[in-house]
C-alpha cells in the first residue's frame, strides 16, 4: 500500500514573550492511500497543529518548523512557498474545519463559497462552476440545491452548514481530507450523518482522511489506524483493532476508560484522568505522562521512554515493555 503522506520526525514550536511553546515534539506517522488515520488526544496536545501544519496554515511568526519533514506525494510541504501551497491547498489537500458558522463567509453566499476553490483552480466558466458546486451540494444530500446556493449561511442549520463545508473541502476531489473535529459542534443523529456522508465520499473519490477528534467513539467507526497524541508525542499508534483491544500505553487506557459505557447507571461516576498535561514551556525530560500515570517507575521521570513494537505497525512509547521493565518480553 503506497502512502500518500509521510510525517518525519515533525517538530513544531511557538515563539512567545515568555518563550518557546514546543507543541509537537517529534511525530512521525504516515497515511496510505484511501484509508482513514485518526488522530486522538486531549485537547491541546498537539492535534491542530499538525493539520495545520500539514496545510502550512499557522502564523510565522509565532508558529516554526523546527525540524523534520512533511511529505506529500514524495515532495517535502515545509518546503513550499505560498504560491505554491495555494496550488496544493483546496485542490490537493482540503481541510474541513470544527465550527463551520466561523469557517464560512457569512457575507457570502454558498454557493459563490464553493465555486471559488474551482474558479480558482480550474479554467472553466462561471456557468459550469455553478453546475458542479449544485452537484456537490446534491451529493452532500442539501435538498432543493439550486435553490439554497443562493442563500447566505446563516439560512442553514448546524448540520447543514457542515454539509456546505464537506461540499466546498470535496468540490476539488482532494487526495487528502483532513477534518479537524468534523462532528464536535453537532447533535448525534446529524454526527452520525455527516460520518456516514465521509465514508461514502471516501469511497467514491478514493481519497485519504485525516480524522483529528478526541471522540474515541467516532475513531471507532471511521478510523483504519489511531495516532494516541500526548504533550505533542505520539505515545502509541496502530491499527484501530490493535488500539482498542490490545491497548498497551497507559494513557490509551486512561483514554478508554473515560468513555461512557452503555451498562453505566446514571449514579455511576464518568472517569476522568488525574491531573493535566504538561507545560510545554519546558517539556519534561522523560515521559510526559510521568505526573499522571498510575505506573509510573522512577525511571520513567528522567528519561526518555523507549519505543517498543507489539504487533506490526503497532507501536508504544513506554519504559513498561522495556525488556527490563515490568512488562518487557511480554510485546509480541
Ligand atoms: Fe507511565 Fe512510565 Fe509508561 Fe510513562 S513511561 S506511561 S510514566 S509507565
């Protein structure tokens, strides 16, 4: 299976007053081709910054590439300049953002929204445009689409909105969707909708998604491999399968534990994980879960945890599976 994009070692940091916000601290991970890669984590360890990363959306400054490389199709994105990255973004790469009422141009009506990527990227007339933003809105299930392309978006509900963010992200038949928490700001049934709308589109395009959420059951349904993300690490990646049902890290656990189970009673107590993430003003020397971790050794405090492999492709940062840790020689 060929990888449409290969994350190395990224290291992305934030220049402040008060100094340097080292929020990705060494990922490497990679998407293939027509598959689905989730991203999880609490909020703020460093989950947005690596799509925006990948995009090249953040600020510079504060925002900088430290190190490492970012490869889409084989070319290094860290290496393009804004003109070409404008040629990449919405044509190759799309984006699919959280809150879809701030990410579309209240001034503008939908349908002007969608047509721009491909007036943009394409030479084609106005009319032809129009025709093909009305056949996305239809393929996103908007009813009445010829219609509604001339409303402005506060006519749509919640639901409905991120439709038109989908159909804008999607116009260009990208080979890389991401969507950073797609379905936080909607009910349920409309989550359960928009989900089910990615997978189709997936299968029709044959495009690859990043999934960034921190809702474990979403990954669930959607996701081929997890990346578990912690004070801008990865701590432990694998197959979906593999991730829940042969969890290793401790923070995965703590992960799981926290999710709602359909037996609780409404007296029983939601877990929760003790504590907070670390400052990444002055990241820790060794795990950052080290505060936090019920199995935490004093050799977890200093120094950095090794990887180790369970499973192929499954792997876990945690001094537990070192052959001379607790769990060691039990990894296969
Ligand atoms: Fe816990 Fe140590 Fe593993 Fe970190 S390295 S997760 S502190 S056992």
């Amino acid at each position: 299976m060929t990888n449409i994009l290969e994350v190395k070692n990224l290291q992305v940091s934030f220049k402040t007053f008060f100094g340097e916000v080292e929020a990705v601290r060494g990922i490497s991970f990679n998407v293939p081709s027509s598959q689905t890669v989730a991203i999880v984590g609490e909020s703020g360890c460093g989950k947005s910054v690596t799509a925006n990363s990948i995009m090249k959306l953040l600020p510079d400054p504060p925002a900088f590439y430290k190190g490492g490389e970012i490869l889409f199709q084989g070319e290094d994105i860290i290496k393009k300049t804004d003109k070409e990255m404008r040629a990449i973004r919405g044509n190759d790469i799309s984006m699919v953002f959280q809150d879809p009422m701030t990410s579309l141009n209240p001034t503008m009506k939908v349908g002007k929204q969608i047509m721009e990527g491909l007036l943009r990227h394409e030479n084609i007339s106005h009319d032809e445009a129009k025709k093909r933003a009305i056949n996305i809105l239809e393929m996103v299930s908007v009813p009445r689409a010829s219609t509604r392309i001339n409303q402005y978006p506060h006519e749509f509900s919640g639901g409905m909105r991120q439709r038109v963010m989908i159909a804008i992200a999607m116009i260009m038949k990208p080979k890389l969707l991401i969507a950073d928490e797609p379905t936080t700001a909607l009910d349920v049934t409309v989550q359960a909708q928009i989900l089910e709308l990615m997978k189709k589109l997936q299968n029709e395009f044959g495009m690859s998604i990043i999934l960034i959420t921190h809702d474990l059951g979403v990954v669930a349904d959607m996701s081929n491999r997890v990346e578990v993300m912690y004070a801008g690490q990865i701590m432990e990646e694998g197959s979906t399968n593999e991730i829940f049902y042969n969890t290793k890290h401790p923070y995965t656990k703590k992960l799981l534990a926290s999710l709602p189970k359909l037996e609780m009673d409404r007296n029983d107590k939601l877990h929760s994980i003790k504590g907070t993430p670390p400052d990444l003003y002055i990241p820790p020397k060794g795990c950052p879960f080290y505060e936090r971790c019920d199995q935490a050794m004093r050799v977890c405090k200093d120094n950095v945890p090794p990887i180790t492999e369970h499973d192929p492709g499954h792997l876990c940062r945690c001094w537990l599976y070192h052959e001379f840790g607790p769990e060691g020689g039990k990894n296969a």
